[in-house]
C-alpha cells in the first residue's frame, strides 16, 4: 500500500478524491495541486485515451497526490499500460462475480501472485527504483460495486484475495437495482439505496477490505466518510467547471440588474453617446 494511504487510513481518515474526466494536462495538474489524497484519471466515461493519460499523469508528477486510474473495463491490456505509467491504483467498472475480481487483481500483480506481464516502463524510474519488488505491495485495486449481480456476489468478491476494496458507482448500481422506479442521481437518499449502500461498506469491513463511493456534493461526501468510508470521490473536474461557472454567471447577472443599474444616473437621450450629430 502506498504510504501516504497507509498513514491516512491507520489514523482512521477518510481519503479524498478528484476526479478527471477532462482530457487536458493543465486541468490534471491544477486538480492534482488542491490538496487531494488521490486523483483519479477516467479512461471509462472521461474524454481521455492513453497517450493523453500519461501525459495528465506527467504533469501530476510534482504533487503529493496519489494518481489513481479508473479503467474502461476489466481488460489486461489498458490494466497492464496504466500501471506501467506509474498509476498506483485502479479501480475498475461492472465487476459482477468472484470470478472477474480474481481476473482484476492477477492483473495488477506480478507472478507468483499474480499474471501482470513486466515491463514498466515510466514507473520503474519514478514511482521507485525497487518498483518490481514493491508493485505488489504498493497497488491499490478497488472492484467497482455497481450491478444487480455485483450486489448479489457481493460477499464472494470482498473475499478475493487481492482485492484491496470496493467501490460504488452509485448510478449505474441504482439503475440495475431499481431501474426507471428511482430517479437518476449521485447522492442517493432513498432507504433502499442508503441500506444497500450500508450493505457495500460493511461487507467490505468484514471481509478487512477498504470502501469507496462517488458523490457528488461536500456535504453528502461529509455524510459517507461519518458512515464509514475510506474513500470519497468529490464531483469532478468537468462537473466543479460547469458549476463554478454558472454560480458566477448567475451571481453577475445579478449584481449587474440589482445594484449596477439601480445607481446607474439616467441620461438624457440627447446627449446620449450614440446620438445624432
């Protein structure tokens, strides 16, 4: 386990997570240098490829933030590439049986624990230079916890040896629960969803394994690390875009119809600027 997380998680602190899904170095960089735990580059529903992932990850490399790659899916190859980058945790979508998490943590482990084929080529040189001693040791790999059928093999996945934690996606879970029944949405607070969500987290304890959660405000984030969770993911880099933009938008449409124009001295129409001469 990498040792920041390691320190963070044995004083009993919850890790806090960025989230990327624009493709843009600047944006990787900027999100990197806030303050948080982790960083998480999304190669499953972000706008980024590889070659654009690694160069976000480059421009990571100067903080204290620990990078963290979602992978499109449960696929060795795209796995395999980000790990020999220097990612130090993946988390992968629609895990459903024991089976797939056995595949998903042979994947980021090297022989004998694992199949994870060796060759890394940027992380050998600056994640650590005794990197294929520690890899195994120091990748994080959360099973994504978002199915119907994810949910029902719940306690068979949390016992995987390997699987270092889970992580819901609380969307696509309540969608393959409830279907069309609950609204789309982050930050449930159905008690059907709260009570699965409860479900996740304490199986994962049980079984000794971490728990994460995708939310999409401070104060439901506040609600889940109160709950229990290691891990909270905050929004996202395109999602705090769009608000902060609009909140701003907003606050200077209305400062402008409120108080500028009110104290704005009416001019007379012939001397206006724009009058004939």
């Amino acid at each position: 386990m990498n040792k920041r997380i390691e320190r963070l998680w044995n004083s009993g602190q919850t890790a806090v997570c960025g989230w990327l899904l624009l493709p843009d170095a600047l944006t990787a960089e900027i999100m990197a240098n806030q303050g948080y735990d982790i960083v998480t580059i999304d190669l499953q529903h972000g706008l980024i490829d590889y070659q654009t992932a690694l160069s976000m990850l480059q421009a990571m490399n100067g903080s204290s933030t620990i990078p963290f790659a979602r992978v499109p899916w449960l696929d060795p190859a795209i796995i395999m590439k980000m790990l020999d980058a220097g990612i130090l945790g993946i988390i992968c979508p629609m895990i459903n049986t024991g089976s797939e998490a056995r595949r998903l943590a042979s994947y980021v482990r090297y022989p004998p624990v694992g199949e994870r084929s060796f060759g890394p080529a940027r992380a050998g040189f600056i994640v650590d230079p005794d990197y294929g001693d520690k890899a195994n040791n120091m990748i994080q790999c959360l099973a994504m916890i978002e199915t119907a059928e994810g949910y029902r093999n719940l306690e068979e996945i949390v016992q995987v040896k390997g699987i270092d934690g889970v992580y819901i996606g609380p969307i696509d879970l309540t969608l393959s629960l409830y279907g069309n029944d609950l609204p789309i949405g982050i930050d449930r607070e159905e008690p059907e969803m709260i009570e699965a969500i409860k479900r996740i987290l304490d199986s994962a304890h049980e079984a000794g394994k971490k728990a994460g959660i995708h939310c999409g405000t401070p104060e439901y984030a506040s609600r889940m690390a109160d709950l229990g969770f290691d891990l909270v993911a905050m929004s996202t880099d395109l999602g705090l875009f769009s608000s902060a933009s609009k909140s701003s938008l907003e606050a200077t449409r209305r400062l402008i119809s409120e108080d500028i124009r009110e104290s704005r001295p009416s001019t007379p129409s012939g001397n206006s600027l724009y009058s004939a001469r």
